[in-house]
C-alpha cells in the first residue's frame, strides 16, 4: 500500500488538540494546516552507494508546538494519560519520495516514518532499491508542508570513465559568508562532495575568527563554549540554516568526515587543547554529545550504530576511484607534540625532539583504523586509491628560525638570497640561522607522527597502488609529492581551502601572500603548490589517464556579492612512472 501522510496527521493533530494545550482546538487545527512544524534546514543527502543513498531533513516545531510539549511534560509526572500523549507528540509523521524526475512524476521510493524528539527532529533514511550511476530527486512531506526539493546520485557500477569529487573543508560561520559552498552549489557533473572536517566550530560568540561576526550577522548561537549535548545541536541548526549551505546539501550528495572543531580544537583520542576537564567536565562525555549531534545533523551512515567514533569507510566509484575515508582526529591519535616543549635556556633541543618524533608507538590512525585500511587498499582494485582525510600528509620541514620567530619568511629569503650573492658579508648570527635545521612546521599534521606516516607510505607501496591523499584543516591551498624517507614516489597530495575560516594571511598579515607562497615553495622541498590567502573549494577529476585537481577561489566572504577565480590545474598520472604532481597536459 502506499504510504499516506493523512492518517498520520489527524491522530497527531487529535492527539495535540485535546485538552493539552493552553489555545483551543480549533487554533490547534488551523495551525497544523499551516504547518506546526517546517522544514528550516533544508534537505541533504550523503554516503551514497551503488543501491542506496542515505536522506537527511529537520523538522522544526513552531511556537505553539514547543509551547504543547512543555506543557505535557510538566503534566506527564502526575498524569499518565499527559505521558501517553507526550510520547506521541515526540514523534512527528514524515512520508519521504524518490524520484526519477525534479517534478516527482516518476516516484520509484515512497515511505513513511516519524522524526522524533530524542533525535532533535532530525531524520535520516537509508534509501534503497536504487539504480547505480544514476541522479534522483527526493523530498520529505510533513502534515500538509513540503520540504525543499534535494538532488543526488548513487554510485556507478563496473566500468567507469570519469569521477569528479568537490572537496570541502574548515567553514566557520562567524568569519563570513558560505560564498564557497555556494559556488559549489551551481555544479553540474559532480558526483558527490566530500566535507574533510571542521564542518561546524566550537567556539564561544567572541572565540576564534569572529572580528567581524557582528557586522556581518553571524554571531555564533550558543553565546558560550560548545560543551552539551543541547550546545552541539543549537549550533549545527544556526549553521544548517544559512541558504549556500542548505543549496550544496540539496545539489550534491556529501561523504564527509569530522576534524577537530566538530568536538574540541586540537582533539585527540583521550583529550583537546581546547578541553580542561577540571572547568569542562569529563571528557568522553563531552565527545559523545559531539558525535551524537554530527550523527544526527550529517547524512552519516554508520559501519557499526554501536560505534559512533567508528567513522572510517569506503566508497567504491565502480573500478575507477576508491575512496576510504578516515578519522586522523579521535579514534586513534595520540597526544601531539609541542614544540615550545623542546626550547630551553640553551636553544632548541633537536636532539631530543627528533628521537621523540621517531618513536615507533606513536599513533595517528590506530592499529585497528591501520589495519583495515591495508586490507581495503589490498582488495580494491580501482585504479586509483584515494584518502579523504583532514590533516596535511605532505612533508613540511620549514628552518627552525622561522618557527621560533627568530626571523620573517621574507627576512630568510633575503638572507637566503644574501648568502648566495655575497657570502662573506654574512654575519655568524645569520650564518647560525642559515645552517639551522628544517623541523615540520605543524606538529598536529602527519608530519608529528612520522613512523605512521611512513607505514601508511609503505603500505601503499608494498601493494603498488596509485595514491591520492585529499586533506583541508589548514585553511590553505596545498599541492605537494609524496615519497618514503628513501626518496621512493608513493603518490600525492592535494589540499582544499577553507570556505571561510582565515588562513595564513591572518597570521602574516605583513607578508605578501604571492611573496610567502613562492617562499614556501622554494623552501619546502616537496611542495608543488601553495595558495595562502584565498577562501575556495578543490574539484577532483578521475580518469583512466590521469587525476586532476583544480582549485576554484571566492574574492571575498565578508560579502553576498563575489566573484570566483580559477586557480591552477595539477595532475597526476598512474602507474610506477607517474605518482607525482606534473604540470597539465
């Protein structure tokens, strides 16, 4: 039988209408003919497979409908038939379509289902049943209100010719606009979207990037730290409500994957920087209302429901692309280092810190996340094997002067430049930069856990697979060539953007971002690319004879109007004579 919305909505109205409330019913009625809940979240889909899609909405209850609850809830202690009528009000009937057609001519899924109240309203539905390769629309009816349309595909089957990914990362509300994800939105020909972390901040409304969060009417909602449950979900519905947001939700379908603000900054597996248990309670609680909330706001599919921290998974784009999605952030990380640990009165203990960061125990995947990668990587017989992660693989060993604040990356480049035109002008204390050593730049990054990095590294190799590691968290536009410490190419490495937290032009405001840019590439050995200053997306174009990256930048998100900017394209090519960055064809 087909599902219908309308038995639904007359026991509910009947069951909100009497007696409960403090209007009479016939207010009741007329308000649920309009609708005592909308949908003001828009729709999303995500994790889509060859036979399936998960589909994602809110409902959210009006004033009179929160009004209803709050009533039964204060009667339901002495009144058993107020807890009757509190359990169905909690359950709010929802009918959702497939379709074959943006018109819904050609519906081939129809349900019916209840958001409920111990989920914040949230929904999801695993949609089966489905075509591979092919794009449908879907929508969610709620008593008489109709959700915004989304669009999505499932994945392809056998033989494919083309996968093209748009990749995400670090949109902080509070530091402007969502332009990115609304030039994403306007896509055509994009299979999915990946989201690398930092999809929401935990931050308090004065916290990190939000100078101009006033002015531009983006004050982050709760005013305080994200630490409950109820903080987590207020924020991911301020969020979910922005327009660019909900249009790349309804366009694309998302594999995304949390970083470290979805939780606490800097995260990992027993802790935070951004977490003092002594002021913010424990913290295990405090990361499971985090994954409890990005569960119920993400169209997320679970390996394992009894596992929420258990979110790495694969998706296979027929024989062309492997996607395994990984958590670099709680699941298995140990604590980072930090550097200012190893300055003394003497100078920096390199010694120390070097033996410290070739410890074979330290752990970034964990043994279990490790293994299953080796075995997917192993069985997969896609061409190419990609990781969507969220910390930078890519070696970036900087002069240890210039971590130290010792001197400016433009003042080494003019030393640098000095020491080559005449050396003998060269003072001991600029000789004594000059012969410091290179330390990585970003001990939160693969580049503080080197013996893992260098597993992942030999493990790829070992099966001679085509390797591609797609990353965000630094805000900035990276390209660079991945090899083991013998020199050996294993593969590469592409970076997104932000959407719009700040990136190192915030930290140099007085460095000249082309300027900076070449200066890093100079310095950093493997590093092809870099963009420091731009807010931007990356699209991913897999084929059999090559893999592309192109990063498309937004002029500004301090305002509604925007232009974008192509910025370059990188490939790379497979096989044991390519798995390196080379200049387009």
């Amino acid at each position: 039988m087909t599902p219908s919305a309308h038995p639904n909505r007359r026991d509910f109205i009947r069951t909100v209408a009497a007696g409960t409330l403090a209007v009479g019913s016939a207010t009741v009625l007329s308000g649920c003919e309009g609708g005592l809940f909308d949908f003001l979240h828009g729709v999303a889909s995500g994790d889509p497979l060859q036979d399936r899609v998960m589909l994602w909405t809110r409902v959210t209850p009006d004033a009179s409908m929160l009004e209803a609850i709050a009533k039964l809830e204060r009667e339901a202690s002495s009144s058993a038939e107020a807890q009757k009528q509190l359990v169905q009000v909690k359950r709010v009937p929802l009918v959702w379509e497939v379709a074959r057609d943006r018109n819904f001519h050609q519906v081939v899924a129809r349900g019916a289902t209840r958001a409920l109240a111990e989920r914040d309203y949230t929904l999801k539905i695993d949609a089966d049943g489905l075509r591979a390769g092919t794009t449908y629309w879907y929508r969610f009816r709620c008593m008489g209100v109709v959700s915004p349309t989304g669009r999505t595909r499932t994945l392809p089957r056998g033989s494919v010719e083309q996968v093209k990914l748009a990749v995400f990362s670090c949109s902080n509300y509070p530091a402007g606009y969502f332009n990115v994800y609304g030039a994403a939105a306007k896509l055509e020909g994009v299979d999915a979207a990946l989201h690398l972390g930092d999809y929401i901040y935990e931050y308090a409304k004065d916290g990190y990037a939000s100078a101009l969060a006033e002015q531009l009417g983006r004050v982050s909602e709760p005013a305080g730290e994200l630490l409950t449950l109820a903080d987590y979900r207020q924020r991911y519905a301020q969020y979910r409500e922005d327009p660019d947001l909900q249009a790349v939700h309804a366009a694309l379908p998302f594999i995304a994957v949390w970083d470290d603000h979805e939780i606490a900054n800097d995260a990992w597996r027993d802790g935070a920087e951004n977490h003092n248990p002594a002021t913010e309670g424990v913290w295990a609680t405090r990361r499971a209302a985090a994954l409890q909330a990005y569960h119920e706001w993400m169209p997320t599919r679970l390996p394992d429901a009894k596992r929420p921290d258990r979110i790495f998974r694969s998706f296979d784009f027929g024989d062309l692309v492997s996607l395994h999605m990984l958590d670099t952030r709680i699941i298995g990380r140990d604590r980072q280092l930090e550097l200012t640990d190893y300055v003394g009165a003497t100078g920096f203990d390199g010694a120390r810190f070097a033996t410290d960061l070739a410890d074979p125990t330290r752990q970034l995947l964990g043994g279990e996340q490790s293994a299953w990668l080796g075995q997917q990587m192993a069985r997969s017989t896609a061409l190419w094997q990609v990781l969507g992660q969220q910390v930078l693989m890519g070696r970036m060993n900087v002069p240890a002067p210039l971590l130290l604040g010792q001197i400016t990356v433009s003042g080494y480049a003019a030393l640098a430049a000095k020491a080559q035109a005449n050396p003998a002008s060269l003072t001991p204390q600029e000789i004594a930069i000059l012969q410091a050593p290179s330390i990585p730049y970003n001990l939160d990054a693969w580049d503080g856990y080197a013996v893992a990095r260098e597993t992942l590294l030999g493990t790829a190799r070992g099966l001679d697979k085509n390797l591609v590691v797609l990353a965000g968290d630094t805000h900035n536009a990276w390209a660079s060539d991945l090899a083991d410490l013998q020199g050996n190419p294993v593969g590469v490495e592409f970076a997104t953007p932000s959407v719009s937290s700040p990136g190192f032009e915030g930290i140099f405001p007085n460095e000249n971002p082309q300027v900076l840019a070449g200066a890093l590439q100079q310095l950093i050995g493997p590093l092809v690319y870099t963009d420091t200053s731009r807010r931007g997306f990356m699209l991913i174009t897999a084929t059999r004879n090559d893999l592309q990256a192109q990063w498309t930048y937004v002029d500004t998100v301090t305002s509604h109007s925007y232009q974008t900017a192509q910025g370059p394209t990188l490939h790379t090519l497979p096989g044991a004579s390519g798995r390196r960055i080379v200049a387009p064809m």
